[in-house]
C-alpha cells in the first residue's frame, strides 16, 4: 500500500511513539511505502526524527502544521497538505491528534483520497478546556468526523465520549490499543540494583515513578500537595519524576519551598529505550494526569511488573483494575495519599498487582498487534470503498 500518517509534532510522547511504531512497522514488516507528515518538535520534550531516520523512514517536515490555531498559517498547511496528497497519491490517509486530523482529514478527503481514517489519542475537549473551546473543538470534530471513512480509539473510553459528544457514527468507530515494544518492559535490559544505585536509591526505598511532561494537567503539583504527609507517615518514600517540560523551575520551587527538594528525582528527558529499565527500578507508578486517551506508561508499568495509582480519566479504567492497581477520582487527593502509603507498606501486594498486570496485558499492547489490527483496517475499507467513493 501506499499510506500517509500525519501528526502535528513528532515529540517525545505516546501519540508520537504510537504512529511512528505503525510506521515503521508497516515499512519494515509488510513493505509498504509509507511517509510520515509532521510538524515542527517545538518545545523541550525532545523529538523523534533521529530515531526516524535511524529506521529509514521517510519523513516530510511541514513548518505549517503547528500546534496553537494559527487560521492564516493553518489554511496554508491546508493547502499543503492537498499538495502533498497529490504528489503521493496515496491509497491511505491515516491522521493524528486533533489540529493534523482537522485539517489532514479535510485535505485527503477533498482530494478524493480513497481511505481516510483517523486516530483519537485524546479529547481536545473537556473539563479542563474553556466553555467556548469546548463548542469550537466539538463542533470542528463532528465536521472532521463525516471526512473519513474510519475513527480509531486508543481506548474503548475515546469511542463513548465521542459518541456522547455526536462525534461520528457507532459503526465508525474501532478501538486499537497502543502499541509499543512489549518485550522490551518484559525483559528490561539492565538489572534493577544498578539503576536504583543510578538512580541513587537506598536498599529501604520505596520508589514511586511518573512519566509524564512538567506540563499542566499532567497531575505534579497533586503529588507535591501529598508528599509531605506522605512523607512524615514513611519516610522511606521516594518519587522519581521521568520526563521534562516548561514547568520544571516552578515545580523545583515547590519543592524547595517545602523542603522535600531530597525526597525527588528529576531524571529529565531519558531516551524512550531508558523507559524499561527505570520503571523496573521503581516500586510502583503514579499517572495522576487529568487529560489522557490511555497513557502509555500505565500499560508499560504493568508490563514491568509495577502497580499503578491513577485517576479515573478516559482509558484508565480499562487497564487499572482491582487486581492491577489502584483507581482514584480526578484530583481525591486523600486517596492518592492513602494509596501511595498502603503500596509502600506492602511488598506483596505490589507484587500480586504487578504480576496480574504482566499476566493481563502482554498481548494487547504489543506494537505487532497494533499495526497487524490497523493494516487489516486499511485492507477492509480499500475493499470495501469503491473508486471515487
């Protein structure tokens, strides 16, 4: 086949992990040729574009696809996108994330594309967002919905608010969790004692990882709002924050103000291969994000063999049960602090949910099956679709 996948930045982060495995997957595995669209890696989560060239994939870099709503500077990526799909000819238009599937579904579609389908990661709406952002992201998302022939969900979660929501059709929709190297979280690659002693862990620690972007609704400033009675009930307690962002000083200020600046450990960006390795170092995993689809880290924590404390956002649920884990409503702070003290004062317990985690999921959220699941997509609507739809 001939496919495009667009996506609005290749940063360091699950939706770009997700579409870069399919891409390269669909190149190395069934020889398709394939090109990824993407814009601009602003910011300083780091990127993927060394990692895609390393793979011998080919990349088009469109400095107009940017992220914040630009109406001049989005009508000319527009355009360059109905350039772009015209010069390849693609079979397959495959979009992602909410500005690149506006404006990647409107082009493909209005250049008689014979396949368009795109993947809902997260919401762009919701709770966290201004009450006119909400009418305007719902109202772009119905449009952008009746401009492709199929809507992934990283989760069955993303189908039921889009559905809620009058985003698309039920018979649109297919959920395709996220892939990812599995086999690398089954077997991490370095022993556990060296990278605690990296890490600058004790024997007696107890180690509480999350993954995330020091970015806003990414759930940091719950953790530090707990520590410190955390912290005075065990003090063996220890969080590792793996990840970086643009709130990285203030968060430090934080902690500093409160004195348990010791306590964390801000790795900073690591390479996406570290991620085994650290989370095998740690004891459990904490994603108290407030806007997720399914965060990967949750799935790859199990894989590990670590219980995960999370709230109760999106896809959660589906991979944070009773055996698993521990599941909180957004922001109930007295039971992040509850549950973070009950999995540090049982070792068995972590172990029995680690265990249930790796039993559970190994299967689901292997990249293999992702990409087989979405190629086998492409393949029933290209036979489905006739010419000129």
């Amino acid at each position: 086949m001939r496919i495009v996948h667009v996506i609005t930045r290749l940063i360091l982060g699950g939706a770009q992990e997700n579409t870069l495995l399919t891409v390269e997957d669909l190149h190395h595995a069934y020889g398709d040729d394939v090109t990824l669209i993407t814009g601009p890696a602003e910011g300083p989560e780091g990127d993927l574009f060394e990692r895609a060239r390393e793979s011998g994939l080919k990349v088009e870099l469109m400095p107009e696809l940017v992220r914040p709503i630009r109406p001049l500077t989005d009508l000319r990526a527009y355009l360059k996108l109905r350039e772009a799909f015209r010069r390849i000819r693609p079979d397959v238009v495959h979009t992602h994330s909410s500005k690149a599937g506006i404006l990647g579904r409107a082009a493909a579609w209005h250049g008689r594309v014979p396949v368009v389908v795109h993947t809902i990661h997260g919401m762009p709406f919701g709770t966290f967002e201004t009450p006119f952002r909400n009418w305007m992201y719902i109202r772009l998302e119905r449009w952008a919905a009746t401009r492709c022939h199929a809507i992934v969900s990283v989760c069955d979660a993303m189908t039921e608010q889009a559905i809620r929501a009058r985003v698309g059709q039920e018979a649109q929709f297919q959920t395709v969790y996220s892939g990812m190297d599995a086999d690398a979280f089954l077997n991490p690659p370095r022993p556990r004692d060296e990278v605690r002693r990296e890490l600058g862990l004790g024997d007696g620690d107890v180690a509480f990882a999350t993954v995330a972007r020091l970015f806003e609704l990414k759930g940091h400033d719950d953790i530090i709002a707990v520590a410190p009675e955390v912290l005075r009930a065990d003090p063996r307690v220890r969080f590792v924050w793996i990840g970086d962002g643009i709130l990285r000083d203030r968060l430090i200020a934080d902690l500093e103000r409160l004195g348990i600046r010791d306590r964390f450990i801000l790795t900073g960006l690591v390479p996406p291969g570290r991620i085994p390795e650290l989370l095998s170092a740690v004891d459990a995993v904490i994603h108290p994000s407030l806007r997720e689809g399914l965060a990967r880290v949750i799935p790859q924590a199990l894989l590990v063999g670590r219980p995960v404390i999370s709230y109760d956002i999106d896809g959660a649920r589906e991979v944070v049960l009773p055996e698993t884990g521990i599941l909180l409503p957004p922001r109930d702070l007295g039971g992040l602090k509850d549950g973070i003290l009950r999995l540090a004062a049982d070792p068995a317990l972590r172990h029995a949910m680690g265990a249930e985690g790796r039993q559970r999921f190994a299967d689901r959220f292997r990249h293999e099956t992702m990409t087989r699941e979405l190629r086998s997509l492409y393949e029933r609507l290209l036979g489905r679709i006739a010419p000129g739809r």
